[in-house]
C-alpha cells in the first residue's frame, strides 16, 4: 500500500517505522532457512561457519546412486499419486457439500478436515493399526493413500472458498441443455474452480513431500522417504549433505509458492471476468 501525498508528518514516520518493522521480522524468519544455502557448497565434512571452502561435493553425493536418491524417488513416487488422489476426492466432496443440505453436513466437513487439527502423531497411530488390519503396512499402497487422507482437507478448503462465488444456475442452464451431471461438472463447473483446485492440491503435494511422522509408522526400509532419511541423517551423521537436500527443498518451494501466486491471480481475472 502506497503512502497518500496527503498525509501527514506523523503518518509518514508511522508508515516507514511500520515497513521497518515488518521487514525486520522478516528477515528474523527468513535467515534460518537462508543461512543453510552456504552450508550446501561447503568443501568440509561438518555443518560449521566459517566455510572452509566451496565444493559442489554435497549435491554430487545427493543426485548419486545411494540412499539420498532412493529416498528422493520414493518421494516423487508417493507425492505425485497422493495429491492426484487428494484433488480428485477433495474436489468431490467439496462439491457435494456445497450442493447438498442434509443434516449433519458440518460434522462430515469437520470429520474430512479433522487431520490438519488433530495431532499427527495420533494420526499416524490410528492410521499403523488400521492398516495393520487391513494388510496395506509396509507398501507403497498404504503410504499413498496415508498421505491422501493427508492432502484432501488443503483441496477441500480451497476448492470450497472458491465455490462461494461460483453461480450454481450455470449447472441447471447445463442440464436444461440437455447435458448430463458429468458433462456439466467437466465443461462448466471444473474450468472455473481449477485455480482452487490446483492450489489445494500444490498444499497437498508439499504435505505429501514433507512429511515424516506418518511415514515412520507406514512406510518400511524400502518405501524411505526424502523426509525420512534426512530425519535419520540428522540423528545419525549430520553432514552437508543434508544443507544440500535442504536447499533443493528450498527452491521446490519457493516455486510452489511461486505458482501458487499466479493461479491466485488468475483466479481473481476469472471472477472479474465473470462479474
């Protein structure tokens, strides 16, 4: 927000005080993730300041054939199929929620989002003897379909905030043409809410690639996840390997946050558009 050229003397020290303010919190919270960038190019065998040179050793040994890898192709493996699965059950039941009225419809909302408020240690508990019951431990099965149930309340909120201005006429002028209820949802309802559809499921993708704590309880030695060997790597042998790992996480973040921003903005030219 711009500064009037009205204001006054109090008002423009108050401006710039704030915007000091503000971005020294920031920085705060930003130069721990920052300072971990240099310790991926050190020369050394231990995470320490200063640098006892440059090296590109870290990233070699990650992108080598080894656990770093096995790990990081488990991850692209299980994130990518959770948050397909998370958008699809998400944005149905989002759907339906905003369409139907029967009772006991805010209890079945808060039972779907009940997994980003509940701790995910009990989480993760309920989930080991579940799917210790039903024989889906140790797979590659069980530890995707953990990580949905872990996704879907992120599409279910966005897609839900995006249908409150979308004009459910538009679904009955559809079926009044003659189109049935799939045809309606893939042509006039989906091109309309994907901006919150795909952001959901940007949240459930990083859900999916960061977690730890529900991975230890599913997954086996040969499921490892990216976050589950750099928790191990931290216990047992902390070593630039893991600032390297880190650092790579960083930039996949930050494009992520990146897109995030665009499908925003896209979304606001669509219901300007529509307006």
């Amino acid at each position: 927000m711009a500064l009037p050229p009205y204001a006054s003397p109090l008002e423009r020290v108050w401006f710039w005080v704030f915007r000091t303010f503000c971005g020294l919190v920031l920085l705060f919270l930003i130069t721990p993730v920052l300072v971990i960038i240099p310790l991926s190019f050190s020369s050394g065998s231990f995470l320490t300041y200063p640098l006892p040179g440059f090296s590109l050793r870290w990233y070699q040994e990650i992108f080598s054939a080894g656990p770093w890898l096995d790990s990081l192709k488990n991850s692209l493996i299980v994130a990518p199929l959770a948050t397909l699965l998370a958008m699809a059950f998400g944005t149905l039941a989002a759907v339906g929620l905003n369409r139907a009225e029967f009772p006991g419809k805010g209890l079945i909302l808060a039972l779907l989002i009940s997994p980003m408020v509940v701790p995910l240690v009990i989480v993760a508990v309920g989930m080991y003897f579940f799917f210790a019951e039903v024989g889906l431990l140790n797979s590659y099965t069980g530890l995707v379909l953990a990580h949905t149930v872990l996704g879907v309340p992120f599409v279910v909120i966005t897609v839900n905030a995006t249908l409150q201005g979308f004009d459910f006429n538009q679904m009955r002028a559809g079926a009044s043409l003659g189109a049935n209820p799939t045809r309606v949802f893939f042509d006039i309802v989906l091109p309309q809410i994907l901006p919150g559809v795909v952001s959901g499921g940007l949240f459930a993708f990083a859900t999916s690639f960061d977690e730890v704590v529900v991975a230890l309880f599913i997954a086996s030695p040969t499921e490892r996840t990216l976050p589950i060997q750099m928790f191990s790597g931290i216990r047992e042998n902390i070593s630039p390997a893991i600032a390297a790992m880190a650092t790579v996480l960083i930039l996949l973040s930050t494009l992520l946050l990146v897109t995030m921003e665009l499908l925003r903005r896209r979304g606001e030219r669509l219901k300007g558009s529509v307006e």
